[in-house]
C-alpha cells in the first residue's frame, strides 16, 4: 500500500487548461436557480469546475459553452450576478473574495 501523506490533488483550469494543485483554484459550483457560484468551501453539491484566480481565464468565463462544457449540461446557464467584473490582482486570490 501506498503511502498517500504527501498527495496534492491537482485540477485543471476550464479558462486555460492550466494544471495545479487544487488549493490554487477557485471551486465553482452551479446552485439550484442555474448560476455558477464560488464554493469557497469546497463542499457544494454537484459538480465542480475549477479557474484560476487570473483576469483572463474569468474573462473566458463569459462564453456559455465553456460553463456548460465544464458543468455537462445542456440547458443554459450564466454566472452569478456577483461574479461578474471579478478582478484579480496580481495574482492574488484573497483579492476580491466574495461569499454567497
């Protein structure tokens, strides 16, 4: 057996394609009314999409086939009204945090 101790999850930006380890990206998640929401927590129900916390890749957020690509769904969906003109400094991902 394995020693799993030293193991990072890594995830794959839906903007850039990017690979990191989990604790790098934003968790997104889409609630009941259909809106992707940040799930800060990491314990939303559904499925997951994760992006890096970079102005580009939320950006590409704005194109609906790479939401429902991400989320396998065929029926519209959109962004929260809260994500919308998110910015990030820097590269800083405590910049704009917002909690729903």
């Amino acid at each position: 057996m394995a020693n799993r101790k030293g193991h990072i999850p890594v995830r794959t930006c839906i903007g850039c394609g990017a690979k990191q380890s989990k604790n790098e990206l934003i968790r997104l998640v889409v609630d009941p009314d259909g809106l992707v929401v940040r799930d800060d927590w990491g314990k939303g129900k559904g499925r997951g999409a994760y992006v890096c916390p970079s102005n580009s890749c939320w950006k590409s957020l704005q194109k609906e086939h790479i939401l429902r690509k991400a989320f396998r769904r065929e029926d519209p969906i959109a962004l929260h009204s809260e994500l919308h003109g998110v910015t990030w400094e820097n590269g800083n991902k405590e910049a704009e945090r917002h909690s729903f």
